[in-house]
C-alpha cells in the first residue's frame, strides 16, 4: 500500500474513534507539515472554528517551525486562546499522525495551557 493511504486509513481510524465515543466536546486537531505544525480547536456541532494557532505566527516565527519546543509554544498558545473563547475540555484529535515527537511537545504544551483532555 502507498504511503499517503495508510495514513488516510489511520486518520480516518482516529476520527471514527472519536465520534464512536459519542463526544460533545470540541476536539482539538493537529497538522504537522515537514516544516510547520498547525493546531485548531474545532465545534464539529457548528461546524466552526473556535481558536487556532500555528508556527507561521509572527511571535512564533523566530523559533524554527520544525521544533518541539516550537510545538510546545503553539499548543500553549492554541490552550489560552480556547480558554478565552470559553473551552476548557477537548478530545484529541492526533489526524493520523504517530503521538509522538512534536504532535507529543503539542499535546503537552496545550495541557501546560489548561486544557483537559
């Protein structure tokens, strides 16, 4: 099997999990690119985004996007941001990526912040 289908076959897996769990929390997803990591905390019971950080930001830039620790800054500030718009519990949303490394340092960082899950 091509690489990019066992990774869609495992993304799919980690969302089919989650809605099986019948959540109504918010999940937060991830994205790691080879040079950026993405995180948003997503209503999927209104379809919006409610907040979302990523290394493309300016304060963030000036450490290397391909970092844990920059990984762990976004996933702080994507927690503080979340408790501004009043969430404080989400379900993890990893989309098919190994938890490990930088999708780790965010995880980490996001529950330094505050948030639960």
């Amino acid at each position: 099997m091509a690489k990019l289908s066992l990774f869609a076959k495992r993304r799919q897996r980690v969302r089919t999990a989650l809605r099986a769990k019948g959540s109504t929390r918010p999940r937060l997803s991830i994205h790691r690119s080879g040079r950026h990591i993405y995180a948003q905390v997503i209503d999927d019971a209104a379809g919006t985004t409610v907040a979302s950080a990523s290394t493309l930001e300016k304060d963030v830039r000036d450490v290397t996007g391909a970092t844990a620790d920059a990984a762990t800054k976004v996933g702080q500030r994507v927690a503080e941001r979340a408790k501004a718009a009043g969430v404080t519990t989400v379900v993890f949303d990893r989309g098919g990526f190994l938890f490990h490394g930088r999708v780790k340092a965010l995880a980490e960082g996001a529950r330094e912040g505050g948030l639960e899950f």
